[in-house]
C-alpha cells in the first residue's frame, strides 16, 4: 500500500472499507502532514484533535455503507460550519461561530466524512490568487511563492500538496476551475442550482455554486453525487434527477460531439495554452469524439458583465456585515460612523473596491446603463450556449489563459488580474456546468488546465468526457513537498 | 374650511385651496409566520425571542417565500377588484440601518403582485371612487428602541421579516374625512377576507400620506410632501389638516414648496421636515438573486377566488334589497363582519326593522360607553333576539324593554327571566286596566271635568297617572283606547 496521504479518495475507501485501513489511520495520516504544511498557509482554522476523535468515533462502530466512511476532509473557509470559526477569509468574520451548518458541508457529513479545518480562500471568495485574504497568502506546492489561484486557492493547494483527499470550493466566475488549473487538479463547477447555498456565506447569488475539488474525474463524481442535492431552503435550487454520478462514470465517450469556440482564441493568448488546446483537442479526437468549431459571438462582453453583475449583487449581500448584529465591530461616535470605521477596517481593499463598483453601478441614473443592460448581455450570453447546444454535446477551451504567476506579480493591476476569469466567468453568466482538468505543463513546469463545458444538469456526460480525456493525458503532478523540511 | 360637507376647501383672502391626497398603506398581513422564514408573527413577545438565522440575516440564510402570505395579498387583490399579477417580482431596496439586519429591505418595486382596483367609500352625499395604484409584498423591518438608555439604542429583530402589503392608492382623496373613510373601507375589506386585523395599536395599519394642494379649479397637481409612518386614522386626518394648511400659507406667501418627507408630531400637532428631495435615499432596488419571479397560475388565482366570503359592498346591496334597510343602515351594519354576522343572527328569529334599531341604538351607545367591540358583545345576538320578541309581542312595552336591556347588560340572561323575575310582564288585561283608570279618574275628579270642558291637552296627564300607578307595566296602547272611552 502506497503512504496514506497519496492514495486517491477512491483508494482510501476502499482500503477503509476493507478494513486496511481504520478511518484514525487516515485522519491521523492527513492531519500530520498539514501539520508539517503550515508554510503553505492552506488552513485558517484547524479542527485537528476534534478530527482524529470523530475518527476514532467512526472506527468504534463504522457505516461502511456510507459514501465517504471516516474520510477526512478540509473545507473552504466560506462553508457555514456550525460551532467551528467561519471567516469567509475575512477580518469582518474573524470571531464569527455559526451555530448552523451550511447543507453542501451537511450532506458530505452526513456520508461520513470529517471536517479536517477550514481553507484559506480570497476574502468573501473575491479574488484570483488568494491575496485578498485577511489570513494572508496561500502557497501553491507547485513552487514556492506561487499564487494557488483563488478564490478557492487554500482549497487547491491542500489538495495538491495532499493535506486533504479530497476538498470543496465555490465558484463565482472561475473561483473552482482556475485554481483547480493553478495546481494540477481537478475542479468542477456543476450547474447553478445543484448545490444548495445555504449556509455558504454569499459573494453574488445568481453566480455562486458550490463544488468538488480532487486529485481525479472519478473522486471529482462521488464528491459531486454527495454534494448535489435540492434543498427547500435555498429559492434557486433545482429538483431534477441526479445521477450517481461515480457509479456511472464511463470513458465511453464515441460518438460524442465537442464544439471549439472561436472566440476563445482571444489576443496575445501564450503560444502554450494555444499549444494544449491543440493536445486538448488530439486527446478528445482520440476518445472518438467529433470536434466542430462553434461560435459564441459574446464571450467578449462575458467580462465586462461579470464585474458588473457580481459587484452589484456583492454590493448587496455585504451590507449586512456591519458591526451591529455579528462580526468585526469598530467603535463610532454614532451608528453612521461605526459603520463607516466598521466596514473600512473590516474589509480588505478588493472588497472594498468591489462594493464600491457594485454600489454604483445600481445607483438610479446608472441602473440602466449598467446593471440592466448587463442582464441584457448575460441572456445573449446564454443564448449563445444554447445555441452551440444545439449543435454540440459539450465546449472544449482553455481553463486559464496562463499558468499559476508569482505572488504579488498581478496585486497591483486589478484588471489583469480579473483576466484571469476570462475564459471561466461566461460559464458562471450561463449557470453551466464546467471542469477543469489538468492537461500539461508549461516550459516552467506549471501545471495547465483544460475546461470542458457542459449542457445544464448533465454532468455526467462532463464527467465522463473529462474521465476519458483524463486517461489519455495521464498528468503526473510535481509536486516535491518543498515546503516541508 | 368651507361649509359646504361634501367639499373640503382651504380659503384664503380670494383664493380657494382644494386638498390632493394619495395614501400608501402599510398592513400586517395576518399569518402565523413571516414572509420569508418560519418564525412566528405574535405579537407581544419578548424582545428578540421570534427571530431566526434569516430575520438576523447571518451569513448564508437564505429567504424561502411563504406561501400563505402570497395567498393572502391575492385575495387582498381580489377584495380591492384589482388585477393580480400572474407574475411579480421581488427587488431588494438598499438602506442600512441598525435595525435593518440585511442592509436591504426585500420588497417589491417593478412587478407587484397586484395592480391596479378600485375602493368604494360611502360618504354622506353619495358613493366615491377611489383607485388603487398597485399593492405589493415585502418585509417589516426591526424596531429600534431609543428610550431605554441614555446612551444606547437598543433593537428588536421580532418585527424583522414580518409580511406587510403596501397598498397605494391614487391621488382619489380630497379632505380628511375622505381619508377617514377610505381607510375604515379598506380595514374593513381586509377584515373581511381574513388578510390584515387593522389593528392600529399593534401597528398592524400604517400610512404614509401624500398631500399636495392646488387652487380650486386647476388641474395640475401640486408639489407633494409624504409624512410618513402616521398609526391611526385620527393623526391622519390631523396631520393632512395641519400639512394641506402649512402648503397653502407658503403659496399665499408667494413661496414654493419643497418636496420632502415630514414627520407628524402628535404631541404638537404639526408636521416637520424629515428629509428633502434632495437627501432622499437612492435604494439601489434590484431584483433579489436569492429569490426567483414569484409566479402564480390562473387555476391556483380561481381557488383563491372561492375562497372569497362576501364583502362590503355587496352585504350592504343585500341588506338593503333583501331586508329593505336604508343605506345609512346597512352601511353601518356591513362596516365590520363581526357587526353583520350579528344582526343576521339577531333577525333569524325576530323583527328586521326593530332589531335594526336596537343595534344601532342601544346597543352600539352600550358598547361605546364600555369601549367593547361587538364580539365582546354583553348580549348575545340569541337574547336581544328574544328581547325584540317580547316586544313585538305586546309582552313588554319599548319602554320596559330598556329597563330589561340594562339588566341584560349586567347578565346575558334570557330576558323573559329578566321580565318574569322583576315582575316587568306587561298588564294587557282590560278588566284590571279599567279598574286602574277608573281609579286615577276618580282621585283626579276635577281634571276630568276640565278635560270634558275641552282641555284636551290633560290626556296625557291621565296616561302618564295610569303608567304611574301600573310601575310602567300598563300596555299604553290599551289604556289610550281605555281611557278615551272613559273621559
């Protein structure tokens, strides 16, 4: 048997089930070397000795029929979990204790899995590379002093460097996939509507969705079939019929027809990431797909959309942390001043900035010009996806339009910063499902990521394309442990 | 203030002022639960004892609609013969405040749920029309309490959440005593369907009311001021009065009149600026992410419909064709539920026309002067139908009938108890009267002589005599017949 920690989630449980290994043996094993990952800077909240006696717990008299028996697991700091610290990645929640528990980390308990701690992630997920933390940056195990990508990047590093099996993250505008690309992953967003929001603390509704992030498609499918399920206290939640999704993992994917928007092909693109598009494209030919080439005539407009749709709900859904109920709270001379202290010491500048833009792009005179026309635009948006529905089964692009960049390379340029999501953020517009699975290096040794793009509420047909395409790239992450003494 | 009831008019020196006013009520929907979460809506609680994670608006709650409250606002809809729209929207409007957990009130701006109806108001001069503009759903907020501590406010979350319909009229109303009306009708078309209790104490009816004035005979409509947030109908009209001639002294003085928000102050009878136009809050209303356009179907509307009891208006129509009331009586026997189901079980068994003015008259006065609701009603509406019997029998006269009405009051007893106990049967035998009046002609012989002399106005001398020595229990119609044949 290979060392705990590398085996992949699947692995783990059948070893579990097994009976070779005991639910302690592998929370002990996990929660050991996030100890000696401090460097990494994953984790905002340890729950480390409560985990090894729910192990224990577990192992007394264990439910083996359970989809996730004694596995430990760390969760993105944006997960409500009751009587553990919740901060969003936030000072503004830097002493918040839910005392409920969000219904995404409740089903995976529920299949008898362990909360491990709390990951770092961008300050209430708004972010690209993790820097907006207020617990500061995460560290990529691909090299030192590299971003992990973000929002979800304590999420992707913990999962790469092996800290946790498996993990969950949300996603925005590309906050699971480009991470997931960053670190050599797996990431899928599913269709907005799958996971249910509550208790996940919000960025902008209409956008977040919660998701797994693993090692493989496959454990990318159970963690999905634990997670997705409809939830009367969430109003967007869908009730349509999930599949089982790892039962039904197949890499029987002929026939299937994969489309390649052209609009993808945007300016000044690295001649690697056009290069892996190229591979991307061998790989899926190669599984006995037919490719075309489709059109998505608005994906320019998708970012320019997104940083008005998401701020102006952002902008919104922010104003309850304001030092009165919960939370950080500054003293004021009156209530307007403890406000005003509150919020400016209590969020970081990227938030900030968001709700400032978010403020003003609903503000009366410019509702219209702003927020209403880029309603307007997310429909044509949409109606692009439908239309290349039409005609194709799932969309094949880039996940990132680069590799992972340094830490502090982009904190001063927000703009190229948010370009990061440019390829990831129309998904989001659209409320598709979408993956990110790793497909190559760069001539740093970077891991790069591809994207597939799916139809609403067929993940499955994602999975099992991202499943075969998985088997004919073979990815080896590098990861050296550098962090590690 | 012109004499002339039916018009409201401010005159100055050769000017006459007419009053614009629209109001936007604000009532409690009834209903065990809040809008969006599942907490209880009872009033009188402790602090803070019926709030959940999502009236706190912690991280990650979530609204979920309540169904009933969208039901009720239909029917509320359908009461006012206003459209109900198949497909509404829920906006956030943006402010904060200390008691405004959210940072946003979840409302509805663009798309209500009901559009536009008409009310109904019964003046003294004839009927009037009053349009509904819109009526929409969304969420009471917290209340702020400033007077426990010197230093400190305190908040109290167990308002937060709860559902109101905001119902706008149009600018239809032209005097307080219209106002007085308009929302009596609409208190009682909702007390009617069940949908808001009207209670002004509790706070479950407010206004906020839009006055503008305008020179009689114009069209245009002045600049407004709304006052906001007035709790009972009296500081309505008191306010209007007080706002409409405020406006008119600043025309008369050559000056404008800013738009603004006001305040009433009851205390001193006037109203003062909260907030001009100018620092009027920008809501930044958008539509809820957290909730999708509520959509309802003609089928789930009709059964709503169904459900619809008898309103106002067409109670009043059938009281009058049916039990051949006068429209002042029927209006005030329609005015709540309560009042109607009364008399209706009243006259099952006994006299439309005297149990009409029993309502009206000694009963209403009784509960005025106890300050008792009629179902709090000291007499059943089975007794003072007995009551009304015995009366329309000839077993007492009108006049005793008060006396056992009294002692009703005192004790829901039957009253031919009451009649038999005190004694109070009246004396309708002809033998035992003659004896009587033959003995009050005697004892007066000399008023009898004057009488037959042509002092007819001594006749009722004699009757008051005999009523006298029978303890009012003589049948006056008896002893008239009796005692003209005997002078």
């Amino acid at each position: 048997m290979s060392e705990i920690t590398k085996q992949s989630l699947s692995e783990l449980i059948k070893n579990i089930k097994d009976k070779k290994l005991s639910s302690t043996e592998v929370t002990k094993a996990f929660v050991e070397r996030s100890e000696k990952s401090k460097k990494l800077n994953a984790y905002v909240t340890e729950d480390f000795s409560a985990a090894i006696d729910k192990a224990k717990k577990f192992d007394e008299n264990p439910n083996l029929d359970l989809k996730l028996p004694g596995i430990p697991m760390a969760v993105k700091d944006l997960f409500c979990t009751k009587n553990v610290k919740t901060t969003a990645g936030s000072k503004m929640l830097n002493n918040f204790i839910p005392t409920y528990e969000s219904t995404v980390t409740q089903n995976i308990w529920n299949e008898g899995a362990i909360l491990l701690g709390k990951l770092n992630c961008d300050e209430f997920a708004m972010g690209s590379s993790n820097e907006t933390s207020f617990f500061g940056n995460v560290q990529n195990p691909i090299d030192k002093d590299l971003v992990p990508g973000g929002s979800s990047g304590g999420s992707s590093s913990a999962v790469a460097a092996q800290l946790t099996p498996i993990t969950i993250g949300t996603d925005t505008g590309g906050s699971i996939r480009q991470p997931a690309s960053f670190t050599g992953t797996v990431g899928l967003k599913p269709t907005y509507g799958s996971c249910s929001r509550y208790g996940i603390v919000a960025f902008a509704s209409s956008l977040d969705q919660a998701g797994p992030m693993a090692q493989n498609v496959k454990d990318c499918a159970l963690l999905n079939e634990v997670i997705s399920s409809y939830d009367e206290k969430d109003s967007t939640s869908i009730d349509f019929k999930r599949n089982n999704y790892s039962k039904e993992l197949t890499n029987n994917i002929k026939g299937k027809k994969i489309g390649i928007p052209k609009e993808y092909r945007i300016d000044g693109m690295p001649k690697e990431i056009e290069d892996l598009w190229k591979k991307g494209i061998e790989y899926v030919k190669d599984c006995g797909t037919e490719i075309l080439d489709i059109s998505l005539p608005h994906t320019n407009y998708a970012l320019p959309t997104y940083y008005i749709v998401a701020p102006a709900e952002a902008s919104s859904n922010l104003a309850r942390y304001d030092g009165v109920k919960y939370g950080f709270r500054a003293d004021g001379e009156n209530l307007i001043d403890m406000y005003e202290k509150t919020r400016s010491e209590g969020f970081g500048a990227e938030v900030q900035r968001r709700i400032m833009i978010g403020t003003y792009v609903l503000s009366s005179g410019y509702y219209d010009a702003y927020y209403l026309k880029a309603q307007k635009v997310r429909k044509l948006i949409k109606n692009d996806f439908d239309e290349a529905y039409k005609k194709v089964d799932a969309i094949l692009t880039p996940s990132t339009p680069s590799s992972a960049f340094k830490i502090g390379e982009k904190t001063n340029d927000p703009v190229s910063m948010y370009l990061n999501d440019i390829f990831t953020v129309p998904v989001n517009l659209a409320g598709l499902p979408g993956i990110s699975i790793p497909a190559g290096h760069d001539a740093k040794g970077y891991p790069l990521g591809l994207q597939i793009i799916g139809k609403a509420f067929d993940e499955q047909n994602l999975l099992n394309i991202a499943y075969a395409m998985e088997e004919k790239i073979n990815f080896k992450n590098k990861i050296t442990d550098w962090w590690i003494k | 203030m012109s004499k002339d009831k039916s018009e409201y008019l401010i005159n100055r020196k050769d000017n006459q002022y007419e009053v614009v006013i629209g109001l936007e009520v604000h009532a409690q929907v009834t209903s065990e639960s809040k809008l969006f979460s599942t907490s209880s809506t009872k009033f009188g609680a402790e602090p803070n004892t019926q709030v959940s994670l999502v009236d706190a608006a912690l991280p990650g709650m979530l609204p979920v609609i309540n169904e009933y409250c969208v039901k009720q606002a239909i029917k509320t809809g359908i009461g006012l013969k206003a459209k109900i729209n198949k497909r509404s929207v829920f906006d956030r409007k943006n402010y904060f405040y200390a008691d405004l957990p959210q940072g946003y009130q979840i409302s509805q701006f663009k798309d209500p749920i009901v559009g536009e109806g008409k009310v109904i108001l019964d003046m003294p001069d004839g009927q009037k029309e009053v349009g509904i503009e819109r009526l929409h759903l969304e969420q009471d907020a917290g209340k702020s309490i400033h007077d426990l501590d010197p230093k400190n406010t305190f908040v109290d979350l167990n308002r937060s959440g709860v559902a109101l319909m905001e119902i706008v009229s149009k600018p239809d109303l032209r005097s307080p005593y219209e106002v007085n009306a308009y929302v009596k009708k609409l208190r009682s078309i909702m007390r009617y369907l069940g949908t808001c209790d009207g209670n002004m104490q509790e706070g479950s009816l407010r206004a906020d009311v839009n006055v503008s004035v305008r020179k009689k005979g114009t069209k245009e409509f002045g600049t407004r001021c709304e006052i906001k947030n007035v709790n009972s109908i009296k500081f309505m009209q008191m306010a209007i009065e007080y706002e409409a001639n405020r406006q008119v002294d600043l025309i008369e003085d050559g000056q404008s009149i800013d738009q603004e928000t006001r305040l009433f102050d009851t205390k001193k009878n006037e109203t003062r600026s909260m907030r001009s136009k100018e620092d009027a809050h920008d809501y930044r209303y958008f539509p809820d992410p957290d909730l999708l356009p509520l959509e309802v179907s003609d089928d789930f509307i009709e059964k709503l419909q169904l459900e619809i009891p008898e309103l106002p208006d067409e109670k009043k129509k059938r009281f009058i064709e049916k039990f051949k009331l006068s429209p002042y009586e029927a209006t005030i026997l329609v005015s709540d539920n309560e009042t109607s189901n009364y008399f209706e079980n009243v006259i099952k068994k006994s006299d439309v026309k005297l149990a009409t003015n029993w309502i009206i008259g000694e009963l209403f006065a009784a509960l005025n002067e106890k300050n008792l609701e009629i179902i709090e009603s000291p007499i059943s509406a089975g007794n003072l139908s007995k009551l009304i019997n015995l009366i329309k029998d000839g077993t007492i006269s009108g006049k005793i009938a008060k006396t056992v009405f009294e002692h009703m009051l005192e004790e829901d007893k039957d009253p031919k108890k009451i009649v038999e106990e005190k004694g109070l049967k009246q004396e309708s035998d002809p033998k035992a009267l003659e004896a009587l009046i033959d003995k009050v002609i005697d004892d007066n012989r000399e008023k009898a002589t004057e009488y037959k002399s042509g002092k007819v106005k001594l006749f009722g001398f004699f009757v008051g005599q005999v009523m006298k020595v029978s303890g009012g229990k003589a049948n006056p119609q008896l002893v008239n017949e009796i005692l003209k044949k005997k002078l």
